[in-house]
C-alpha cells in the first residue's frame, strides 16, 4: 500500500495568508440608506492592500452571519466559493469580487466611493451566479471581512471581521397601538385644542350663514299694487251760445 500524501505543505500554505489589520465598517458618509432592512454600505477597501497583492488578484466580500464566523474555511480557489444562494443554510458566501486595480489610494475621480451588501435582486436563485449579491434574508447580525484572491494560488492575505451589523427592522402592524389612552399628554391636549378650534370655527360659519340669508330677506321689498284707472278724454265743447 501507498503512503498517504503528506500535508503539512498544504497546511503550511494555508498558513501563510496574512492578516491586515483593517476592520470593515459601515460608511460614515452621510447617505441615505445607509442600513436598510436588507442592505448596508460597507466603505471600499481602498489601499488595504495595496502592499500584499497584486493588480491581477481579486478582492472578495467575505458575508458572515455573526455567531459563525469561526467557522468559515477560506476557499482553496476561485471555483470553489460559498455561494449565496446556500445562505444562510451555509452561514458564509462571498461576493463582489474585483480586482485589487479598483481600489486604488486615491479617488481621482470624486465619487463616492462605497459597496452596497444586498444590491443585487435578479439573480437570488440564479445557481450560475454564486457569486450574488442578493438582498440579506434577515436582519442578522452579521459581520463582514475583505479576502484576497490569486486566480492561481488561492487566498493571499485577509482583512479582520468587523463588528456585528444589524438590520433594520420594520414594525408588526398588529403590535401598533393606536388606543387613545396610551397618548401622551402633550397629544392629548393639543387634540383637545384642535377640537375647540373646529367647534368655534364650524359655528362662525353657521352664524355667518345666518346673518347673510336674513339680509338678503331685508332687502327684497313687498310688491307694489298699482289701481288701474280708465282715462276719461275730455271731449271739446261746442261754445256756449247767448
């Protein structure tokens, strides 16, 4: 029998990504969206590392659900990636992936430079596209690193995770409550002051109707009866005669 393949150059090679000490974080930008229910912007992982790789590596999004991420296994090659649509089943994928040549130190062109997690919607079940970076199913917490990639070698070098990051949640319309008596003070009072003004402003209305119907009563006059008269013509005389 053959003697198993020894591993500790693999083993050895593994080891050998670096750690940079960069932890992702959401942007301090003041956007709009910034944390949605199934989206947050990351800010780019611009000159991070730049001193570790090269222009033809690839840099990944490593997405995480929070309590797991001692458990992620760095990937050996490109074709063998945590998919999206595995997640949260499998609690890691990665996507946006690009290469290293787009994210320089300098931002010459003035825009604003951010990654958006959970952009992407047309391709939740596409199996082709493992790489998705579709909408986040639930609002986590999860956390997130940067991981590079050689196309030939594998996983160069990584960035540190980044704190828990939380979703937004929206609120259960059945759990809403409208009952009045759970207002505060100030909502009942200014509802209070509301009503008042209605009730006044309904009865100047109603008393204005009122003034302007009696005078235009005042002012249509009784009808005249004119007599008719027969005109009595008044014929000439004959002259008196002596």
């Amino acid at each position: 029998m053959g003697k198993p393949a020894p591993t500790h150059g693999l083993s050895l090679w593994l080891s050998a990504v670096s750690t940079i000490e960069y932890e992702p974080a959401i942007t301090a930008l003041a956007l709009e969206g910034n944390v949605t229910s199934s989206t947050f912007v990351l800010e780019q992982p611009r000159c991070v590392f730049n001193k570790t790789v090269s222009d033809t590596d690839e840099i990944w999004l490593v997405v995480s659900l929070s309590s797991a991420i001692s458990s992620f296994t760095r990937p050996i090659s490109l074709q063998s990636l945590p998919s999206f649509q595995k997640f949260p089943e499998n609690p890691q994928y990665m996507t946006m992936g690009t290469s290293s040549f787009n994210y320089p130190c300098e931002n010459s062109s003035g825009q604003i430079t951010v990654l958006r997690v959970g952009n992407e919607t047309g391709c939740v079940s596409d199996t082709s596209r493992p790489d998705c970076n579709g909408p986040l199913p639930g609002p986590g917490p999860y956390r997130v690193k940067f991981l590079a990639m050689s196309p030939a070698t594998g996983p160069k070098a990584e960035t540190k995770w980044s704190a828990p990051i939380t979703l937004k949640t929206g609120k259960d319309p059945a759990r809403i409550d409208t009952w009045p008596g759970r207002r505060s003070a100030g909502m009942i009072v200014i509802t209070t002051i509301l009503s008042i003004l209605l009730a006044v402003l309904l009865a100047c209305f109603i008393a204005a109707s009122d003034i302007s119907e009696s005078a235009e009563i005042m002012d249509k006059q009784d009808p005249v009866t004119v007599k008719r008269y027969n005109t009595h013509h008044i014929y000439d005389q004959p002259a008196f005669k002596n």
